[in-house]
C-alpha cells in the first residue's frame, strides 16, 4: 500500500523532495547566495509540477502530423508555455540576488546572514 | 479619441512600460524623470475615466482581450468597480510620488544610473497597475513578480544612505519569492481541478463542482483546499499580513524616502486586492468562509496585525520604522474588514485601502522632507521641527490623525464601516480591538508630535529650513486629499459600495 | 579568465558555433522547437563562455556594453512594439491580424516572428548584462592575485560619489 504510494505518484513525490530540499536551504542555510540557489532549487520542484500535471496518460507531443490518427491523445502544452515564463522569472529573481549579493559583499565584507546580523546590531535604529 | 477609450485598460498597463523602455533607452540625466511623470499623469488620467465608467455611467465591466483571443483561451483584462478603485488608488499615488521623487531621490541615484531608476520606477507601476486589472491568475502572477523584482531593486536604492536597506532587500526577495511560489503552487491545484486559469472561469467550474458536493460523496475537496491555503498564504507575505509581516519593516525604513512612500500606498494595497478577488470572486465565500470557517482564521489573524504593529510601533525610535510598523496594524483593518464577509466590511476594506495609502503616503513623504534637511529621521531628529519646518509638521499630523480615526479625517470613515460591519456579525471583540489600535495609534503618533511640537531643537543641530517646494507640494497635496475625503465622505463611500454589492452580487 | 591553452583553443572554436545555432533556433522559432527565449539564452552563452574564458574586458571589446544595455530595452521595445502597431490599426493589443489584414492566417507567423526576435535580443541582451553587472570591476586580477572583490569596492565608492 505505501509502496503503491510512492511508486504510483513518484513525479508528486519528485516536486516535493525537490521543493522541500529548497526550502530547507531557504531557511538554515546563512551564506546568502546559498539561500538563492535554494530558492531557484524550490522554484524548480514548482516547475516540474506544472509539467507533471500537464502530462495525459497515453498522450503524445501536442504537434499535429499528417497521419495521425484522429483519436490521438495530446499532452497539454499549456503548462510547459507557462512555465517558460516562471523559467524567465527565476533566472530573473536569482539574477537580482546575485547582484544584491555583490553588494552585500561591498558593503559589509560577508555574506554570511549571521555576521551581517551581529554587524547590523551594533548600528544605531 | 475614440482609438484611446477602445484601448483604456491595454493603455494603463502597456503605456507605462512602453515610455519605461524609452526611458531606459533615452532618458539621460532629467529627461527619465519627465518621462515618468508625463507617463504617471497620463495613467492616473486613464484610470479615473475607468473609474467613471464602471461606478457612474455602466455598464459595471469593461472587458479586453489581449491579441483577440477569447476569454478562457486568452488574458484578459477585466475592469469590475472593485478594481477601477484599487487602480485609480495606485495610480494616484504612483503620480504623487513621481512628483515628489524628481527631488528627493536627486542625491540618492548617480546621474548616469538615473534612467535605469526611472525604467525600474515605471515598471514597478505597470506591475501593480497589471495585478489589479488582470483577469488570468497566471498573468497576476508574472505581474506580481514584475512588481516584487522592481521592488527589491528600488529599496536596495537605499544603500547609499544605510547600507542595511541591502538585507533589507534580500530578505524580502527571499520572502517575496517564497510567497510567489507558494502562489503558483495554489493555482497550480486549481489548474488540477478546474483546466481553466481565467478568474471568471475558475469560479464558475468550482460552482459546479461545490454543487455536486451537496448530494454526493465531496470530490477534488482536498485539491482545492490545498490550492486555496497556497494561495492566501503567497497573498499573505505580499500584503505584510500579521505572522508573515517581518520582511515589511525594514524594506520600509532603509529604503528611500520616495519608495517607502510607493510602497506603502501601492504594493501591500495591492496584495489585499489580490486576497479580495481570490476570496471573493474566484473561490466564493460560501466556500472560503461558510464552509472552511477560514474568515476565523483571518480575522484572528487581523487582529493579532492591529495589535503586534500598533505595540511594535510605540517602542521604535526611528520614525520611520514607526511607521512601518503602523502600516502592519493598518494592514490589519483592511485583512478585518475582508473577514467580516458582509457590505459594509468590504466597503470598509476598500476605503481603507484608499484613505491608509493617502496617509501613510503623505506621512512618508513627510517623513522624507526632514530626511532631506535634516539627515535623520529618528525621534531625535523630529524634535522641535514644528517651528522650523511648519507646513511639513502639519501634513505629518493630518496623516497622524487619520491613522489614528479623528473624525474629519479619511480614517474616520473607514473605522466607521468597519466597527459597523463587526457589529452586524456581531463580533463584538473585534471591534473592541479597532478602537483599542485607535488608542495605540494616538499614542504612537503622539510620540512623533510631541516630539516635533514640544521637543527642543538638539544644542548645536545645523540650523534647518523648510523642504523645497517640489517636494512640499506633492506632500500637502495627498495630506489635504486625506482631510478632504475625511469631510466628504460621498465619493469614496459611493465608490465602495458599488464595489462591495459588485463582489457580493447584491444589487446597486 | 583562465591561461588554460585547451579551454582558450575550445572557447574559440566554439563560440561561432553557438551565434550560429542561436540564430537557427531563432529563425526556426516559429514553425518547429525553439524561439526567442532559447536562442537568446544560446546566442549569451557563447559570449559569456568567450568572457569566463578571455575575461570579461575581452568580452566586453567584442560586444560592448552600450550594445547590450540598449539592446536588453530595445528587444521589449519591438514586442510592445508589435502589440502597439496593433492598438493603433484599431486592433487589441498584440492582435497580429493588424499586420496584414487581408489575410489573418498569414499576419499571424509575422507577427510571431516579431514578437520572437524582440524576445531574443533581449533575453541575449539581459544574460550579457547580468554577467556585466556581476562581473564588472572584478575580472582581469593581476596573475597570482586571489579572487577577492576588493576592485569593485573602490570602483565602486566613487560610483556613489
């Protein structure tokens, strides 16, 4: 019966292993571009969600051919033409903390969460 | 004339990013702020025409739909009285501000940066402009982000001043992406269910859906359920609601003293459109609140914001972290006036979403015209500012009182509704606390006027002038609209009303 | 920037290589896998191997900064172009019939091609700059230097002036 569970849903199980190691590193890891690829780590588990709820059983490539019969079963492609977006989107998000990152180093000589903390509560309110 | 009404709700959205393209391209030295504030006018001037249509003259919705694609299929773009509203709010700030910005961010950006500011500025703009009008949850959702990625560049702005407005910004992108996701993951469940992403769409298969419930066994409960927390829960982070508040207050205070006052008027308001239209309209409250009693939860949850924010707020001795921490409380209200479920809550939630960003507008911009004599804005900094920068003074206290509810100002009328909705429910305790954070606001508030009116000037403090007109202007202008929508409450109540029966399929 | 001769010989051969296939993908965008987000990516990836490899001052004399910087703007600019050429026929936005409105089914691979490119150059035009942004004031350390940022760090404190 667990068995059945894990292997009859393994796709569901990939997305929540996936987002959940990301939100692990979100959380305890302290180097800030760690953090961000635990975030991009978490944005994908959310990608290969949507593609898994896209796929139809039996279905193939949504592309029309001559010759195809006129009961072929199609994926959805919607979900891959959305997450192509959530694909820009977070290139975009790890690109800007990267570039917060950069900065954080420049300014405060760490990126390390635990000794900006320890720096920011000597500074005044 | 006739090609721009066709176009009006395209316009607010691709207007914006249109000239911010241009102003990146070409906007060198004043040019970017020009730009922005001829592309700002032009919006707030479309959205009013919007407003005008939806509220006084109907038909209540004005539909458009991008490339020609049907509804389902395609986005489309919907303007209900609910989200003329919120529009014309963002837009009227998003001007103000732009107003205000040419001088104050003058020393914070360097002139060859300049006209990336001004793109990012703008962007941010066609983000919030796009949230609201949007009727495709997945285009909410890119739009959001678009918003949010604008966002943590703009506080990020403020390191030149502090450098912990750098973390500040970090902190809410991680948070602010989480939140995202959580999000996508929600309609990512209702895509499961339902195979639509429109609005409407979605609303109207989950209907049927509901209805089988009622004679056989409850299919697909769990997937929407699951899909209706992720949901509030990424809404929750974007609008700075109670537990998940804490990336709110130091975006605020470390960012500059124009951002601070954007994002205050614009992007939590924004992200409390987004729990209405998902609560109300897409989900439908016999679900969300009759039938998984979830308005307890956000009520508690309101209540907990107006308390924690009103006491955090009392301990701060930087102003505007004050502030920040007020906004957490106002915030509060409006999650209240959601909760209640009933004409006059949601009439409250939407005033308040107009009145809190006039005040907490003007009361940044205040805020950022001592920052820009005086070099500081903590407690110690306002004292005896009352003299010295009188007209500035006084906007701050206009704000102060409408925050705190003082009849004749724009906050009075929202609590009005909103103890007025708490009691139909009969939720007595609730409304016990709206005027406990009244109390909490005086006390608040009357930390930075006493200060200002009573305290002295510090021994050897550079002698402190008047701001300059530019931004004095735009600062007493939304602190003389907070007072005037306090005395005629006509226009906004009959604006939220047709909002409030619009959402909850009353008849005007 | 590495002295490595393979990685310098295999960057080399490779990166013509690369603009060409991005433009492959580009223009087969329409009819088949492929189009203006991939190609883009391609088309920086060759650019930004050249700049890991040459450094980023090398990459930076192949394709100048300004050239990126504009083109980042200037590839939305002919999307919202294309949906804005709509709006003015009197067409929604972005309605590609508006190109060639006598024939519907012909307008629409136009209008995708338009679309498409704008997409390309800026995605290309965006990825340039993100490693720009990053790596600007830290390539090119003086041989045996270890990689700390310490350049940026006074480029960049009379960038604040």
């Amino acid at each position: 019966m667990t068995m059945r569970l894990v292997l009859d849903y393994y796709n569901y199980w990939v997305c929540i292993i996936l987002m959940m190691v990301g939100f692990y590193g979100v959380m305890a890891k302290t180097n800030l571009v760690k953090k961000a690829i635990a975030l991009g780590l978490f944005q994908t588990g959310i990608l290969v969600f949507y593609i898994t709820i896209g796929k139809v059983e039996g279905g193939t490539g949504p592309v029309t051919i001559s010759g195809a019969p006129a009961d072929a079963v199609y994926s959805n492609p919607l979900p891959h033409a959305l997450m192509l977006t959530a694909i820009v989107v977070g290139v975009s998000t790890l690109a800007v903390a990267m570039a917060l990152a950069v900065k954080i180093r420049e300014k405060y000589g760490t990126i390390d969460d635990h000794d900006i903390h320890r720096l920011e509560h000597e500074m005044p309110d | 004339m006739e090609l721009i009404q066709l176009h009006l709700p395209a316009l607010i959205v691709v207007l914006p990013l249109v000239t911010g393209l241009l102003t990146a391209l070409l906007g060198r030295g004043g040019r970017g702020w020009w730009i922005s504030l001829g592309a700002t006018g032009a919006v707030l001037a479309a959205t009013l025409q919007l407003l005008a249509q939806v509220v006084y003259q109907g038909p209540q919705t004005v539909t458009y739909l991008m490339g020609n694609w049907p509804m389902p299929y395609g986005i489309g773009y919907v303007v209900d009285p609910l989200n003329a509203a919120v529009m014309a709010t963002v837009a009227l700030i998003g001007f103000v501000v732009t107003l205000y910005a040419g001088r104050s961010m003058a020393p914070e950006i360097s002139p060859d940066r300049a006209r990336y500011f001004w793109a990012v500025w703008q962007f941010c703009l066609v983000g919030l402009l796009g949230i609201t009008i949007t009727g495709d949850a997945f285009n909410f959702y890119v739009l959001l982000e678009i918003s949010s990625l604008s966002t943590y560049t703009l506080i990020a702005m403020g390191h030149g001043r502090d450098r912990r407005a750098l973390t500040a910004a970090i902190h809410y992108l991680v948070l602010g992406t989480i939140g995202a996701c959580c999000y996508l993951v929600g309609i990512a469940y209702l895509y499961m269910v339902t195979g639509s992403l429109n609005f409407a769409d979605i609303h109207a298969r989950l209907a049927d859906i509901y209805a089988t419930w009622a004679t056989d066994a409850p299919v697909y409960k769990k997937t929407i359920i699951a899909g209706f927390a992720f949901i509030m829960v990424g809404l929750s982070l974007k609008l700075a609601l109670f537990p998940l508040h804490v990336w709110q207050p130091n975006a605020y205070t470390y960012a500059p003293a124009a951002v601070s006052a954007l994002l205050a008027g614009t992007a939590t308001k924004v992200g409390a459109y987004g729990m209405i239209r998902i609560v109300y309209s897409v989900m439908g409250t016999d679900f969300a609140f009759t039938f998984l009693r979830s308005d307890i939860l956000l009520a508690a949850c309101a209540l907990m914001a107006i308390l924690v924010g009103s006491l955090q707020a009392i301990k701060q001795t930087n102003a505007k972290k004050l502030l920040a921490y007020s906004s957490v409380g106002q915030i509060g209200y409006i999650a209240l006036g959601i909760a209640a479920n009933n004409v006059a809550g949601l009439q409250a939630a939407v005033i308040h979403i107009f009145n809190h960003a006039l005040t907490k507008g003007a009361m940044f911009m205040a805020l950022g015209c001592v920052l820009y004599r005086t070099g500081g804005v903590r407690l110690e900094h306002l004292r005896g500012l009352g003299r010295k920068m009188p007209l500035t003074c006084a906007a701050f206290l206009v704000g102060g009182m409408g925050l705190i509810g003082v009849p004749l100002t724009s906050g009075f009328v929202s609590k009005w509704y909103l103890v007025q909705s708490a009691l139909e429910r009969q939720w007595l305790a609730p409304a016990g606390v709206v005027l406990v954070g009244s109390i909490l606001a005086l006390v608040y508030v009357g930390r930075c006027a006493e200060a200002m009116y009573f305290g002295q000037r510090p021994e050897n403090s550079p002698e402190v002038r008047e701001a300059p007109l530019s931004m004095l202007v735009p600062t007493l202008l939304l602190a003389a609209a907070s007072l005037y929508f306090g005395i005629d409450s006509g226009t906004t109540s009959r604006v939220s009303e047709a909002a409030a029966k619009f959402l909850l399929g009353v008849a005007p | 920037m590495t002295t490595n001769p393979i990685m310098r010989v295999i960057a080399r051969v490779n990166m013509p290589l690369m603009v060409v296939f991005a433009v492959y993908v580009q223009v087969h965008g329409e009819i088949g896998p492929g189009g203006g987000f991939q190609a883009g990516v391609i088309f920086a990836a060759a650019f930004i191997l050249y700049g890991m490899v040459f450094g980023g001052a090398e990459m930076r004399r192949v394709f100048p900064r300004w050239i990126s910087d504009a083109g980042s703007a200037l590839g939305v600019l002919i999307y919202a172009g294309t949906g804005v050429y709509s709006m003015l026929m009197g067409y929604p936005f972005l309605d590609h019939v508006a190109i060639w409105p006598s024939n519907p089914g012909g307008a629409e691979p136009w209008g995708m091609v338009s679309v498409e490119w704008g997409v390309g150059i800026t995605v290309a035009c965006v990825m340039m700059t993100i490693f720009n942004e990053i790596t600007e004031g830290t390539d090119d350390p003086p041989p045996g230097a270890d990689t700390e940022m310490v350049p940026a760090l006074h480029q960049n404190k009379t960038e604040l002036g």
